[in-house]
C-alpha cells in the first residue's frame, strides 16, 4: 500500500539515537533534504529506558513525526555475554517511545529493527513473512526477541488505536559512528579496526564460509525516507543490497582496503552463526528505492572516517 506522507520541511522530526550508525545516517539525509526542525534526546538529559522521561520529552517537545533507531546494538560476543541488557534495554526504550508516540498524537511512527528477527535455518532470500516461522539464531535471541516485540507493538497499536507505526529491517549495516569496540562490535567494523591495528596476523572467528549481506547506513537512511513518505502497513519490510558476500571475501575485502598484508587465520573452535543471511528486497524495491553505495566503496568511506575519528 503506498500513502503518502506530507512531512513538510518544517515538519518536527524526532530521530532517537541521534548519534548512532543509524540514527545519524537519517540525520545527515534529512539535513541534506532541507529538514530544518529536527530534535533529540541527548542521553545526559533523557534516558528512553524511563518511561517518565519519556513521557516528558513528548509533552515538552511535540513531535510530529518520529525515526526509532535508538537502541542496545552489539555483535556475537555482546549478545551472548549480556543478554539481559539487550532484552531490557531494548524493550524499555522501543516501549516507551511507541507508546509516549501514540499518546502525544505523533503523525507517524517508523520503527527499526533489525534482520536477526529472522529464523537461524530460514529459507534464502529471506522474505517477509518468514517471521516467526522456527527457532532463532541462540548466540542473540534476547535482542531479536526485544524487536519482534517491538514489531508487535506497532501492529498492536496500529489495530487498536489506528496508530500510524511501521517496522522497516535493515540487514547487516555499516558506516560512519559505527562501535569499534572490539568487545561489543559487529563484524566489519571489527575487522576495519583489527587489521588497521595489527601487523602479521588476524584471528577471526569461524571458517569465513557464513554468508552475509551489508548494507551502508546512508543507504539505509534514504530507504527509510522513502518509507516514511509512502509506506504504510502493518507487515513489516526488508531493507537490504540484495547480495551477500562470504566473511572470508569480507575479510581479504577490509585487508585490502585498510592495506594489511598479514596473515588472516580462522578459528574454528568458534562459531560461524547464521549460516547464510540474505534479505528479500523486493518490496522496498517495489517503492522506487536502489542502494547506491557499493560494499567496497563503503568500506573505503568507513576505513577514512575512522582514521580520521582516531
């Protein structure tokens, strides 16, 4: 269904999670789109796991439309060493925001989650309504979890109060403000900082044979533009490239572009996860909506963000 959206230049636009991988990819493009009204919530002020200052930072600020990509993110090694955190941060936060959003008459509400909601063995390309339909990935199921029940909640709300919320999942994304924190960071920022800093030799978890999709936040940024302009459903839809590359082509990929001439070796004692993970893209295609930035190129523009951040 296409309904478009008359989200004005002056239009107020809440980007929750400003300052991260997502949230400031959508502040970047409405900046470049002439949006001129665009507000936060800077976390020293407001904390979006309490729903009272959640509730006060809608009644003080009266937004008119809203992008939630505030949330709790990490890679395998966070997921599986505090679940707890994911579950509960991220059901605080995506609650909270939803529900003060409803409450406070926002206009339309577009709701990220994320491509890990999708079952561990799930039929390739992923299509929409693969949902829930077996067992998750174990080493994240808390945060997948959380976001199916963020998805929920928009469709509950949407049924019940004709709250206009969509669920738009990204895959696997990547670009500037992303976490290189070796402890808690996805895969290809890790291996941006890992081969960046070391000299003869990277271990990577795995055998390099898993199967993923990437996609630059910019992109993302402007597929979610084209959402909340005209989509407008219940169901969820996918946002990704389309393509996938192998973590070992990811790895000799970053190695090349960060210019590492070590050794790359793999572990594996550690686990691949997800064998293979890509995201059927036809519906957000169907809305007029390409990626542009190709995965090296991508890189490249990552790799000089980063340096320049050190």
């Amino acid at each position: 269904m296409r309904i478009c959206v008359s989200m004005d230049s002056n239009s107020k636009v809440y980007v929750a999670g400003n300052t991260g991988l997502v949230g400031s990819a959508i502040v970047r493009m409405l900046h470049m789109r002439g949006y001129t009204n665009i507000i936060s919530s800077p976390s020293y002020r407001w904390d979006l796991r309490n729903q009272q200052d959640v509730e006060d930072f809608f009644r003080i600020n009266e937004p008119e439309y809203v992008y939630l990509a505030a949330a709790k993110v990490g890679g395998i090694v966070a997921n599986r060493d505090y679940p707890g955190h994911f579950i509960y941060d991220n059901l605080m936060i995506q609650s909270n925001i939803i529900h003060a959003a409803r409450k406070y008459g926002v206009k339309k509400l577009l709701f990220l989650g994320s491509s890990c909601i999708y079952p561990k063995m799930c039929e390739q390309p992923i299509k929409e309504e693969y949902l829930m339909t077996g067992p998750l990935e174990p080493t994240n199921d808390a945060y997948a979890i959380a976001k199916i029940a963020g998805i929920k909640m928009c469709q509950a709300y949407r049924k019940q109060y004709g709250f206009n919320a969509i669920s738009v999942m990204p895959t696997n994304l990547y670009g500037p403000n992303d976490n290189f924190d070796l402890e808690s960071s996805h895969v290809l920022p890790a291996m941006i900082r890992r081969f960046y800093e070391e000299n003869n030799k990277v271990t990577l978890w795995g055998d390099g044979s898993a199967r993923r999709e990437f996609l630059h936040a910019d992109d993302l940024a402007e597929a979610c533009f084209v959402c909340m302009r005209d989509y407008d459903s219940s169901e969820i839809i996918n946002v990704g490239t389309g393509t996938d590359v192998t973590i070992k082509e990811l790895a000799e990929t970053v190695a090349d572009v960060v210019g590492f001439a070590g050794e790359i070796e793999w572990d594996t004692s550690k686990p691949n996860g997800t064998p293979r993970k890509l995201l059927n893209v036809d519906k957000i295609k169907a809305l007029g909506w390409e990626p542009k930035i190709e995965l090296k190129d991508g890189i490249e523009k990552t790799y000089r963000w980063y340096k320049n951040e050190l």
